[in-house]
C-alpha cells in the first residue's frame, strides 16, 4: 500500500458539511464571529419588524388626523380632545403649537407680539424630535450593513488560516482535507452577508421613509403657521381677542 492510500484511508468515510457542523468544527474564533454576525441578523430584523410597524402606524395616524382638520372641526374642540392623551407625528405638532397659542391669549398682557415666531420655533422642535423618533435604530442598520461583510471577511481569513496550518502539519493534501476548513471558513462570509443585505436595503427605505413623513410635518407646519396667522392678523386689526378659533 502506498503512501497515497494509506492518507486516504486515515479519512473520515465521511464528511458532514452541514451548517451546523460547519459552525462546532470551526475555531473559537471564528465560532465568535458567527455567532456575533447572527445576533447582529436578529436585532436587525427586530429592528426592522419595529421599524415597518410604526411607519406603517404613523402614516394611518397622519392620514386620520388630516381628514379631521380639515374637516371643519374647531380647533379649540380638537385640541381638548387631543391634549389629554399622548401624541405623534401630526397630532403632536398640533398639539405643540395650540398649546403655545393658548399661553399667549392666557398670558395677563395678551400680546402678539413674536408670537407668529414663537409658534413656529415650537413646531420645528416637534418636527426634529418626531424625525428623531422616527430614526432611531437605524444607526444600528447602517453600521451592520457597512461592517458585516468585513467582520465576515476577518472570520473566513483567520479560518482559512487555521485550515492552511492543519494542512500541513497532517501533510495531506488531498481535497477532502481541504475543503472543509475551507468551507467552515467561507462560512463566516457567508454571515456577514445575509447579516449585511438586509440591513442595507432596509436602511435606505426606511431612511426615505423618514424623509418622506418629515415633508409632510412641514408642510402641515407651514399650512397651519399660515392659518395662526391670519387669527394674529384679524384680532390685531380688530383688538377683541376670542379664545375660539376655527379652520379658516
């Protein structure tokens, strides 16, 4: 029998390569990098999950409001339904600027004077903590898409090598020696990968989304700051103050 056979025979009969056996044949730290790459893939698809939850929430809470502003309704009537409870998107900045109103109508000097200026600087505070809110933990996909691959990459070239090390100190070349370092190896990659894509594609839709809502909180500002003023104008010109105001 020559050297060639004897090698060959000194093989497993046979080779599991499946994904879990990949995983526990693999070397610690490569095992580290995997397992850091999964955890990573499941707080980005719970991220992810969240994140299609509340946009799909707050575009059907803007929706709702919008049809009841400009419904008609009074504004003083909408504003006490809304105060007592806990509000976002449109609903808060609403909320924000009425409020704002009121203190100055309730103030002992009743003076418009920079009120136009204070009403709006209150809106555009309620704008960036709603975007605020709207982005948060899409840092967290960002940095998985952008690093996953290469934290992949360092696990697949520290396996392949610790597969080239064992390689030659058993001195056997052959294939089926070889190519399961290798896979346990490219596994690594493999994770970084499926960690990484969807992070990417969900990063980029749910940052338009954001931009998309945060468009529609400053149009809405702009058209209601236009509304609060022409109610400045008129009890201006009129000097009868009213604590009744309506969608004009």
């Amino acid at each position: 029998m020559n050297a060639t056979d004897i090698a060959q025979a000194a093989l497993p009969a046979t080779s599991d390569v499946s994904l879990w056996a990949l995983f526990w044949q693999a070397h610690w730290v490569v095992k580290l990098v995997m397992a850091g790459l999964l955890g990573a893939s499941v707080w980005c698809w719970a991220i992810i999950i969240n994140k299609t939850v509340l946009f799909a929430r707050s575009r059907a809470a803007m929706n709702r409001f919008e049809q009841v502003f400009w419904s008609g309704q009074s504004l003083e009537e909408l504003y006490r339904g809304l105060s007592v409870r806990q509000n976002g998107g449109m609903a808060a900045l609403f909320v924000a600027a009425m409020r704002e109103w009121k203190r100055s109508l309730e103030s002992s000097g009743r003076s418009f004077l920079g009120l136009q200026a204070r009403i709006e600087k209150v809106m555009d505070v309620t704008i960036q903590r709603e975007a605020e809110r709207l982005e948060s933990g899409l840092l967290v996909l960002a940095t998985v898409g952008s690093s996953g691959p290469f934290i992949g990459l360092f696990g697949t070239v520290f396996g392949i090598m610790t597969a080239f090390q064992s390689i030659a100190a058993s001195k056997n070349t052959s294939l089926a020696a070889v190519a399961p370092g290798i896979s346990e190896a490219l596994f690594a990659t493999a994770m970084g990968l499926v960690a990484a894509i969807p992070a990417v594609i969900a990063y980029n839709k749910f940052n338009a989304e954001v931009a998309k809502q945060q468009a529609r909180l400053e149009g809405f500002a702009d058209e209601f700051s236009a509304i609060l003023s022409r109610q400045i104008d008129e009890r201006i010109a009129t000097h009868a103050p009213s604590h009744s105001t309506s969608v004009a």
